[in-house]
C-alpha cells in the first residue's frame, strides 16, 4: 500500500476530525481524503506517473501535505523548494531534479518566471492565477480518477542539501522511510490521535514535514500548520489549540524565550517541546524545564528523514546535553576511521542505519557510496555516548555551519569568493552567534593592487546564494594558515575569528 492510504483509512475511521488546521480552518480526514484524490487525478492528467518528479515551491500550507500524499498514490516524487533560495539555487535544482511539474504559490511567480524560458517541457501552475500559468483549482475541478501506482518501495521525495562541493545533493527518501520514520516519531513522543501537533518549522525540511507533521497524520492526529514562524503567533496558537507536541530549533526557541509573552501564556496542554537540528545549549533546555513543560532532542538529518536518535520527553536536567537512544527502528554507533566501535566516552563518528535512511543521492553515485556503506550511513558528525549508552554530538566532521535550522556548507561561500579577482586567498568559517547559533564568516586575503571593500566582498553573494547564506562579517587576513599539503588549517582560522 502506498502511504496515501494513511488518510483514507483515518477518513474511514473518523472521516470528521480535524486532519489539518489552517488559517482557522479545519480540514477533515474525509476532506483532505478528497483533496489528494482530486490533486492525484490533476497530476495523472498532466502526464505524471511513476517515478516523474513533482517540484513545488512555497510556504507551509495544506497544500503540501495534498501534494506529499497525491505524488504517493501516484508513485510520483515530490520536490520540495526552499523558498529561501537565490535564483541560481532553485534553477540549480529543477536541472537535476528535471520536474514534470512546478507548483508555485504566488510570491514566487516572478522569481520562477525569470526561470521558464529556458526550460521547456514543464507544467508550471499557480496556486492563484497568474498570467501564463496553469490555474491550479481550475486543474482540479477537471480532474479525473486517479490511478493507484504507488508501491512503499517507490522514492517519494527528493530534498536537497548542500554539498560539500559546492553543488547540493538530492536525498532520496522512498515512501517505507516515511512509514518508518512515522512510526519512530509515534513511539518516541507517544503520538496519538488525540494529539494536536503545530509545525511552524518549513516544511521544505524533512524536520518540518517529519519530525511530527507526517508521524501526526498516520496516527490520526490533528495538525495546525503555520504559514511561517513567529514567535508571538506561535505561543498564542499553543495556548489557543491547546497544543500538545511541538518543535522549534534552537534559534526558534531563543525567539520563543525572548518573546515578551513567554512568561505569561498557558503551556499547560504543551507534553514537550522538542528540538535538534544543531547542538541545543543547556540554558534554553534550563528556561523551558522552568515553564513546567517536557523537553526531548532528534538527531538526524535529511538523509535520515530526520528521526534517527530521539530521547524521550523529559522534565530531568540532567541529560541535559542527550540526544537520546536509537530510535524504534534505527541502529547508532560511534566509530572510529578504521569502521570498529569505540569505548563509551570515546569520540567518535556517528553513523546509523534504518528503514528510514534515504536510498541515495539523486544522480550521483560516488557521494552514494561514500555516505552509506554497508547498509550504514556515515553522519559525518562527531559524537560519544555515555554509560548508558545515551549520544551526544560533540562536533561536526563535516565543514557544515548551522545558522538557525538552515545547513551552510562553506564550500558554497568559498566558490563564490574564488571567482573574485580581487583576492588572493580566502575561507569562509562559523563564528558563534547569540541568536543564531552560529553564522558564517569570510575570511580573505587581497591582492596587492586591490582595493575591494567589506561591502565589495558582501555584494558578491547577493543574487548568487540564498541571504541566509551570506557572511554576516569580512575579516582581512595578510594570509591563510596552511599544513604542508597546502591546506586551509581551518580550526586556527576559527580560533583566530573567535579572538576577534
């Protein structure tokens, strides 16, 4: 069975509760049954079949969710866009991914319309008309019955990552990753259908769409959906909805705590507040323990689907630091270079295997082959466990900066910084930031007869990356550190960035 069937038999069982909540509006099981259906014929009717991509680009809606699931019944994949990409990125994307379809919300026609000339072959819809593209309710009002072709086994989405190459990656996730992650994510927050999950993290992310919003919806469950994240709006929707689960990143809760309403609104309904994505500091966990409510980590990433260590709801400081265990599905390790175990309280790299771990990276068989071997997929993060046999990451083996919830790899910076005539050398490192975490940082060496500014150096990125891919600082060095290979000694260059 395809995963599409989740809704259906949820439609069967309680066709008026409460799937999705948006915008004050409730849409029910039997409804969003109909929805998928209807979008499943739409697609059929444009020529998508199985295995034909389906590319979409907007903030969080319901309609994400019709699309998730109608590509399933299909057999088809869907291609969610990060919105918060530069031009260059998402043409990037829609060269590798080759979609069938783009189904775009309208703050982003114009942006996609600089993108359609060269690229033929396309069924471009908007959500709202806009002149030139296919109306999508009109697509659906003219829809016919929808084929059944899904298999479990069939890849479901590809969501991309950056690359340490510079060039992001295309995780392939088939539909028995998310039956499986759902169930990780079930029994890891004792989900069930009387719970009321919010997702205000994108759902372009596998943490958004995952962690809770689809593990939600195969038990039945209640999902209020976000249009973007706002602190103020979040913690009014939790005492408004009487929300039981929810997620926020690190730099989410920094909002959150900082927010003048913290203090005051009701989180009473609240059972935890999870969060992951990059290492979350001991003193948010202490300010959310304070609130009397619950708090639990995810370790995982896209490549994963994300649940792959998960530590259960918690009111005890102590393991503060945790990630948790394995989750009911998944294997963890640390290893050292050579593949064997390591001694509890060794570092060592994380990896881990699982139903839920993608089945390769689109096109692109040597980085395949060097993330998973084995059957394991190796993280490329640092970690230990302690005599429990609870994880904890400890560093990143990978050269990956977390800003927010987003990945930046510095290749990507450093590309851009090598086109530039201008310099001589130049790297790009993390520098802790207080309410990001951390951000990234250009460090370059001029040429001799160069006059390029600060600034200069900042206009390079702008319409190349994505903004919260820019540095947010220029620090002029007289030269690079470098080993006897010639190689950027990184760690001096972030000590020296950290000093100031």
């Amino acid at each position: 069975m395809d995963i599409s069937t989740w809704i259906e038999r949820w439609a069967a069982f309680a066709p008026e509760r409460p799937a999705l909540r948006y915008a004050g509006q409730d849409i029910s099981y039997a409804s969003l049954a109909e929805r998928i259906e209807n979008l499943a014929g739409a697609l059929a009717g444009l020529g998508v079949e199985r295995g034909d991509r389906v590319a979409q680009l907007g903030y969080n809606s319901p309609e994400i969710i019709d699309l998730l699931f109608a590509c399933a019944r299909l057999g088809a994949i869907m291609v969610p866009l990060n919105w918060r990409l530069a031009g260059p990125e998402i043409a990037y994307i829609l060269d590798d991914s080759e979609p069938k379809v783009v189904v775009a919300e309208p703050d982003f026609i114009d942006l996609l319309g600089e993108l359609r000339a060269d690229r033929k072959g396309i069924a471009w819809i908007a959500y709202e008309g806009a002149e030139d593209w296919q109306d999508y309710r009109s697509l659906l009002a003219g829809a016919g019955a929808p084929p059944r072709d899904g298999d479990p086994d069939d890849a479901l989405l590809i969501v991309y990552t950056s690359g340490t190459t510079g060039r992001p990656k295309g995780a392939v996730l088939d539909q028995n990753a998310l039956f499986h992650n759902a169930v990780n994510g079930a029994a890891a927050f004792d989900l069930g259908s009387q719970d009321r999950v919010l997702t205000a993290i994108p759902m372009f992310h596998v943490g958004g769409l995952n962690i809770q919003t689809t593990p939600a919806l195969h038990a039945g469950a209640t999902v209020t959906i976000l249009q973007k994240f706002d602190p103020g709006e979040m913690l009014a929707t939790i005492a408004r909805e009487r929300i039981t689960l929810a997620i926020a990143v690190p730099a989410m809760l920094v909002a959150l705590i900082g927010h003048p309403n913290w203090g005051k609104t009701d989180l009473s309904s609240l059972r935890c507040l999870t969060s992951g994505s990059s290492t979350v500091p001991d003193a948010l966990i202490t300010a959310v323990l304070a609130r009397d409510v619950a708090v639990s980590q995810v370790y995982g990433s896209t490549e994963t689907a994300p649940t792959v260590i998960v530590g259960l709801p918690s009111k005890d400081p102590d393991k503060a630091g945790s990630c948790g265990h394995a989750a009911l599905h998944c294997q963890a390790r640390i290893v050292d270079d050579d593949g064997n175990d390591v001694p509890a309280g060794t570092a060592g790299e994380i990896v881990v295997r699982g139903a839920n771990i993608m089945r390769e990276y689109w096109r692109q068989p040597e980085a395949t082959s060097e993330a998973l071997r084995e059957g394991w997929f190796h993280t490329g993060d640092i970690g230990h466990r302690d005599a429990d046999g609870a994880f904890y990451v400890d560093d990143r083996k990978k050269d990956m900066i977390i800003s927010g919830s987003e990945n930046i790899y510095s290749a990507e910076l450093e590309f851009v910084l090598a086109e530039c005539p201008e310099l001589a050398e130049s790297t790009v490192v993390a520098r802790p930031d207080e309410r990001w975490g951390e951000v990234p940082v250009a460090v370059v060496v001029k040429r001799p007869d160069s006059e390029i500014t600060k600034e200069g150096v900042l206009d390079l990125f702008v319409d190349r990356l994505a903004r919260f891919k820019h540095p947010k600082d220029v620090i002029f060095a007289t030269s690079l550190p470098r080993n006897a290979m010639g190689k950027v000694l990184k760690f001096e260059v972030r000590e020296m960035v950290q000093k100031g």
